[in-house]
C-alpha cells in the first residue's frame, strides 16, 4: 500500500512540473547576480528552449531601455535541459541620441514626437521609452494594434550613444462588425456610429478603450458584463454584451412658495414626460408643462432623433409656448440639423424663432408717458450654432465628469405696431399715439451668446462636488421685457420664485456638496449666486442675487423621490424663513 502511494506522489510531482522543466540561466561578466534580481525580474523555468530564448532577448532589450546602452549578448549555450546566456552589462548611460531607422516621418509628427526622433539632440533615457510609447499608440489607433517598436544599431556619439528606431507594423486591422450579445432593442447601426466603430475603418484602440464609459453615457441601455474583440483574418469583431434599462421617465414638481404681501401659500407646478430610443435607435422625446406664477404657464417640447438613414446628421428641434399671466404670449422655435460625433456630442446648426404677441397693452402707462411700453409684439429670426461636449462616469447621478454646451446667435428682430397703441388717442396732441412708433427701430441686428458648464469633482467613493457656470448675453439695440432671460426656480437660481427675476445678460454659478447614499439617492448641500442687471431706477447697474439651501434625492422601488429646501437673497429683501422655497418632487422610470 506505501509502495502505491509512493508512485502516485512521484507522479504527481512530475505531472506538476514536467510542464515546466526547462530553465533559463543569466550569467554576467561584470555583474553580481543580485544586480538582475533587484531590477530585471525574469522567468527562469519554461516549456521549452524557444520560450527561454524568448525571454532573455526580452530580458536584453529591458536592460537597454534601462540605460544599459552598451550591453550585449555574448554568447548562448543552449542543451536538452537549459540555455545559458552569457550578457555584458556596462555602465549605464543618462542620455541618448535617437535616430529614425525605417518609421514614417508623418506618424512621427502625428505622435507629437518629430523632433525628439529628427532633432539630434540628447534627451533623458527614459524619454526613449516615452517616444516608443507614443509610436505604439499612434499605430494602435490608426489600425495596427500589433505593432511593436525597437531601440537598434546602437553607437557610440559625442561621449554619449545614438540608436535607430526600427517600426514593425503588422497587419492592418479594420473594424468587421458589431455583435450584440444580451437582450436590447438597441440597433446596430446606432451603435456603430454612437462608439465609432464603422465598419471597414481601421481599428482604433482609444475608442475601444471609450467603448464603457460611452455605454455609461446611455440613458436607455447598460453593459453586463465588459466588451471583448475578437481578431481574426485583419478584421476586428467587437462583442457587446448588452441589455435594456428603464429609461424614460414621468415626473412632477411641486413648488410651495410664500405670497406675496401677506397672501396665501402660492402652489407651482411642473410635470414632464421624457422618453428614450423607443425604436432603437436613441431618439428622444419631450414633453414639459409649467405652472410658474398665477396665471403664468409654459409648455416645452423637444424632439431628437440623432441618426437620419444611419448617417452621422439628425433632427434636433424644440419647440416652447410661454404665456405671461394677461401681459402677453412667446411661441418659440428652434428647428435644427446637428452632426453627431463619436459618443453624446454634437455640433448643432438651427433657425430659431420667435413671436411674441401682446395680449393686454397697459393703455394708462402709455397716456401718462407718452412712450410705448415695456412689452412689445415683437418677431425675430436667429441663425444659430450651438456645440455640446459630454463626458460623464454615469448620466442620472454622476460623481465625475463634465457637460459643455456653448452657443451663439445672430439675426433681425422685428417690432411690430400694436392696433391697441396706434388706435389709442392722444388729448393732447389730438391724434392717436402711432407716432411713437416712428422713433422706434422697428428693425434692428441682434445677436446672442450662451456657454454653461458642469463639473464633477469625485472626493471619496460617496463624496462628490458639483460646479456649474451658466451665463448668457443678449445685445440688441433696444431690449424689452419680454425679450429678456428669466431666472429663479428649483433648476435655475435656486431660492427664487420661478422666472422672477428679468435681466439682458447674467452670469450665474453654483456650488453643491453631494453625499451618496446609493447609485442615485444623495443628500446636499448648495450654494448659487448670478450677476444679473439691477432694475430699479437710479441704481447700480448689476445686482447680485444668490441663494443656499439642502436637498435630497431617495430612490424607491417605486421611484426617485426628492426635496429642496432654499432661500434667497436680492436687491435689499433680507433673508428670512418666511421667504423660503420649497420644492417636493417625484421621478418614475419606465
């Protein structure tokens, strides 16, 4: 029985390392044996002697890149059980000359690396690896991911040493197709054009590389487990392994702001309906209803469908219908055409346009200062460009990242004559007050710029800072009120009533604290201030309003609740309870 066992240990022993039984000896002329353990950690034991051979020409070019400009191999000794390797080592050298032995010169200077190859001038020996690196990555991304790079035919140059850089490319390699392996109803041609993976372009490493965070971007689709490529025959095959996640939502928002003048609670509302890639195809859908003052609501809507017959150009418009208690009506358009690069950004050209009607003319202020008021029917039409940039780690509550859209635009603003004011008679002059009309510019050029920016800053795993800037500017030869930005509210300037404050131009930003309870509940803290222009009479010429406050955002099985508690501060009205804002809102994905 002990005789058995014995044979079956002596078996598993060399069934255990008879895979490995061929071994790699380095034996230096100038160095101790030390000197490769603490800095060239290598194999010793291997299948057999091609692998051995491999790695000591592996272990030969790691102690060049070192320095070790004037090392060498002296000489091999290789049996049916080892291979010895017999390596001078030399002094190690600080600089080196660099040379181009067969690269292109264009990849050179697309690499950013010209004049550290063509310049001639010694650069810091780990520069050298510096300048391979960047050779590697430049074929990577332009479809040879299996190029590799050498330092060779090293000489001896003014008291230091000068080496060539040989390329080896390899195969071409270009994108073949994409395979959706999970349950979506996410296209493929959606997603060849959203991560840039065309076929019959050449590979690129660096969107392969985006591939996840770009996913993480979707509202609508989610990964289940990480992309794989499959290199076969010059083609790349990338696996996607997919499903749905529920992504269009309904929400409402419930405003409890104190009256003004001692009089009852004012209630404000607001209830969106927002839906995502319904067929596929990442289109987008919305549609928003706002109660924002007594006799004051807005309706929104906006429709985007990004990839028109599978090509990188879609529809962007929106639409919006705002109407100001009995003062008057805005129909706003802005009908555009956008190029859809690689992931969410865009650059967006558009005509937009608007009317606004007069619906109640204030006949008493016109008598009393024989000017046309503050409100007029007015049409304008804009031609503009507008660029969004977003990179952000996760879309419904993300820790780190940025979004960027800049704007601008220009056209002809039309004043139109108003029948109530040139129908209104005049006493003193004994005729009607058209003739206000006359020294207005009833058609003037006016343009508009707008730039907002939000950055997340990661602290800690459950701690993260939200910055946001937000300005826009609006010149014009005369500007009326119902020409100008509204700011105030829960997603504007926070502590205000909703649009309650009137201004040309502002500049706005805010600064937020958020403690992560879970992927998309958080409690905060805030803090937004603006430059907005001063309207009352005599005055300064700007104002600074700003506002703090706390919130939260709790996720339930049955959706996101959230609660904003804030307070404000403009002109000369002190901070009190009493003026706080309230907000009460619900989010339900579906």
């Amino acid at each position: 029985m002990r005789f058995t066992a014995t044979i079956f240990f002596l078996f598993l022993l060399k069934f255990s390392f008879g895979q490995n039984n061929y071994s790699l000896q380095i034996i230096s002329s100038d160095k101790p044996k030390e000197f490769f353990a603490k800095k060239f950690s290598y194999k010793t034991h291997f299948k057999d002697s091609l692998q051995a051979n491999i790695e000591s020409k592996d272990l030969f070019y790691r102690i060049r890149s070192f320095g070790y400009l004037a090392s060498s191999i002296d000489s091999t000794v290789s049996d049916t059980s080892q291979t010895v390797v017999y390596i001078y080592v030399g002094d190690k050298f600080e600089n080196i000359v660099l040379k181009n032995g067969n690269v292109d010169p264009m990849l050179l200077t697309n690499a950013g690396i010209k004049s550290a190859v063509l310049g001639g001038k010694k650069i810091p020996i780990g520069d050298a690896e510096v300048v391979k690196a960047k050779i590697l990555q430049q074929c990577e991304n332009t479809g040879y991911p299996f190029a590799s790079v050498k330092l060779d035919s090293f000489t001896a140059f003014q008291n230091s040493y000068s080496a060539k850089i040989y390329l080896q490319k390899n195969e071409l390699i270009t994108y073949d197709s994409i395979q959706i392996l999970g349950k979506t109803k996410t296209k493929k041609v959606f997603l060849r054009n959203y991560l840039g993976l065309k076929v019959g372009k050449p590979y690129n490493e660096l969107n392969v590389k985006k591939i996840q965070q770009r996913l993480n971007e979707l509202q609508f689709v989610e990964s289940i487990q990480p992309r794989t490529v499959l290199f076969q025959n010059g083609k790349a095959k990338v696996n996607l392994y997919l499903k749905d996640k529920k992504s269009s939502q309904f929400d409402f928002l419930l405003g409890l702001l104190p009256g003004a003048s001692g009089k009852k609670l004012l209630i404000t509302g607001e209830a969106r309906i927002h839906l995502f890639s319904l067929f596929g195809m990442g289109e987008e859908f919305y549609l928003e209803w706002k109660k924002l003052q007594p006799k004051t609501q807005q309706l929104d809507v906006r429709l985007v469908y990004p990839y028109l017959l599978g090509l990188p150009l879609g529809i962007n418009a929106q639409f919006q219908l705002y109407k100001r208690d009995t003062s008057y009506i805005d129909i706003n358009g802005d009908y555009g055409v956008q190029y859809q690069f690689v992931g969410s950004n865009y650059l967006k050209a558009s005509l937009r346009q608007k009317i606004s009607i007069i619906t109640n003319v204030d006949t008493a202020y016109i008598k009393q200062t024989r000017s046309l008021p503050r409100n007029l029917d007015i049409s304008t039409n804009e031609f503009a460009l507008e660029y969004f940039l977003q990179k952000l780690n996760y879309r419904f509550n993300p820790v780190d990242g940025y979004v960027l859209k800049v704007s601008g635009s220009a056209g002809l603003k039309k004043i139109k004559r108003n029948n109530n004011i040139i129908g209104l008679y005049d006493e003193v002059t004994g005729r009607n007050f058209d003739f206000l009309y006359d020294t207005a510019h009833l058609k003037t050029f006016q343009f508009r710029i707008a730039l907002a920016f939000d950055k997340y800053w990661k602290l800690a795993p459950r701690h993260t800072i939200k910055t946001s800037f937000e300005g826009k500017y609006f010149f014009s030869k005369n500007i009326y009120e119902n020409e100008k930005y509204r700011l105030g509210g829960v997603n504007s300037l926070r502590g205000f009533d909703d649009q309650s404050i009137f201004t040309p131009y502002y500049a706005m930003a805010n600064l937020e604290y958020r403690f992560l309870l879970s992927k998309n509940s958080y409690f905060s803290t805030f803090f937004n201030a603006a430059v907005v222009q001063d309207a009352r009479v005599g005055k300064g010429p700007v104002d600074f309003p700003f506002g703090f406050g706390a919130g939260a955002a709790i996720e339930t099985k049955v959706g996101i609740f959230g609660i904003t508690y804030a307070m404000g501060k403009q002109l000369d009205n002190k901070i009190t309870f009493k003026s706080a804002k309230i907000h009460i809102g619900y989010v339900n994905y579906f």
